[in-house]
C-alpha cells in the first residue's frame, strides 16, 4: 500500500451513524490520522453549512456537493468548482415535472426548493433524521424554476426525492441517457443527486490531491453509496461501508466488516495506519 497522506469519508451512512451522530470509535481513528499528520477530508453531497461543527474544527478541507465544490475553509478559498448551467437546470426540472418527485436545488451554497414542495418533503423522504435536520436548510421559494430563469442561477447540485423506489431507478437510467453532460447518483434512501460530469467525489479527489502536491494514490477514501464509487476507484485505496451499495462493493479494494451504526470506518481505519 503507499503511503496515506490523506484520508476522505462520506458522512451519511458512512461516518455518520444511522441518528447521524459520530461513534467514538470512528472519531477516535480520525483523530490518530491527524496526530500522524494525515488530512482528513469530508467528501460528501451536504453545503458547507450542512457539515457538522465536529469536522469544521478537526479539518481544513472539504469536499461539498458530490465534488461540485473543494474548499479551503482556513484561506476561504474555492479549489475546485463545477455548476450546471441555469439552462441546463431548467430542461432537468422540467424533466423533475413529468415525474411522481418533489425536487430541490443547491444555489449559491443554500438550499433552494419551490414552496408547494417543501410543504410535502417529509412525504417524501424516507430517512426521517435528515429531513429533521436539512429541511431547515432549504428556504422554500414562490417557484424554484422561475427563480433560476430569471436570475440565470447556476445549480450546484439538484435532487428529485420519490416515494416509489421503483420509478427512481428508472429515472436515473433515463436521466444518464437524456443528459450525458450530467452526473446522476443516489445517496439516501429516496433520492436522485445530479451534478455536472465534471463534480463528482472522484475528480474532486483527485483536484484536492494535485492541489495538495501529491497523487491520488496517497489517499484512503470511505463510502457507501453511488455518489462515492468515483471517488472510491479514485483513490489508492477504496473501503465500502458494508451497508453499501453493490457497485461501490464491487468496485473497493476494501469492504469493512461492520456497518456505520457500528463503526465500521473506524475499526478499518485504524488497521489501515
């Protein structure tokens, strides 16, 4: 294995336990790759407001929104950024309304979503702690598209969230193929995250190792779902969670042998160092 230099995990089914709090064991494996000198990097689909004040102290750098944005939070410096158009986000939507989905939108690193839906996303969320804790971040708006035509918003990141799994597997299939500059994931239990090709956890990976002066080879990178396989094939080293997806297991180096609600990152971490 080479060298660690720096070590990335998603938050939510991967660090986060499923009440989305932090087993001490998997802060305490963080902490022992910070003492030997490792970054440690949250690479996750959540705004920088979203990310808990735990990490806000322990790290400096950030992967936001599926690596549709790498931030320095010690310069207040934008590393890596990639939006989709406003037109471009329009044709998504509208694509949103010819769907059973509520839908959302990351602007300008808030939380957007037209009022009517907002009113319903508890309806359509299955994952009832983050409904608790993110609905407050999305400010509910007249009409999200109208917002976006009229004020050319470019969106960092949109979400379609469905009550029938069954169509959203469908959707997602018929998204990659309607829109083959954009990058469609699924994260929680209920959702579509789209982003650019270029904002993905992989290319983000890669830009913040660059930036870092060293390659991608040095790093460890933790994940669960299938907004983290590129980041997984990315790194020197992948560890799926294993409540993971099947992609992400399929595609890791390494599976851990426990779930997020038993600190599966934290026992593979402190056998990696």
């Amino acid at each position: 294995m080479n060298e660690i230099k720096l070590v990335a995990f998603d938050l939510d089914g991967t660090l986060l336990d499923d009440l989305k709090n932090i087993p001490d064991e998997n802060l305490e494996a963080l902490n022992l790759a910070r003492e030997k000198g490792i970054y440690l990097v949250p690479a996750t689909g959540r705004l920088y407001k979203a990310v808990p004040e735990t990490f806000k102290k322990l790290c400096r750098y950030f992967m936001l929104i599926n690596g549709g944005k790498v931030y320095d939070s010690l310069e207040d410096k934008v590393i890596y950024e990639s939006s989709i158009p406003w037109d471009l986000a329009i044709r998504v939507y509208e694509e949103g309304d010819t769907q059973p989905c509520i839908y959302d939108a990351y602007i300008a690193d808030s939380g957007c979503m037209t009022r009517s839906m907002w009113d319903v996303f508890e309806d359509y969320v299955f994952d009832k702690n983050y409904v608790k804790s993110m609905k407050p971040l999305r400010e509910p708006v007249p009409d999200l598209k109208e917002k976006i035509r009229t004020e050319h918003c470019p969106v960092q990141k949109a979400q379609f969230f469905y009550k029938d799994l069954d169509i959203r597997d469908r959707e997602i299939i018929k998204l990659e193929k309607m829109f083959p500059e954009l990058h469609p994931t699924i994260s929680l239990g209920s959702n579509i995250e789209i982003n650019t090709a270029a904002a993905n956890k992989g290319a983000g990976l890669r830009a913040l190792c660059a930036y870092l002066g060293f390659g991608s080879e040095n790093a460890v990178a933790f994940g669960d779902g299938t907004n983290d396989l590129d980041m997984l094939i990315e790194a020197g080293t992948g560890v799926c969670m294993a409540n993971g997806a099947e992609k992400c297991k399929a595609a890791a180096d390494i599976i851990t042998e426990y779930d997020n609600n038993s600190a599966g990152l934290g026992k593979a971490l402190k056998k990696l160092l």
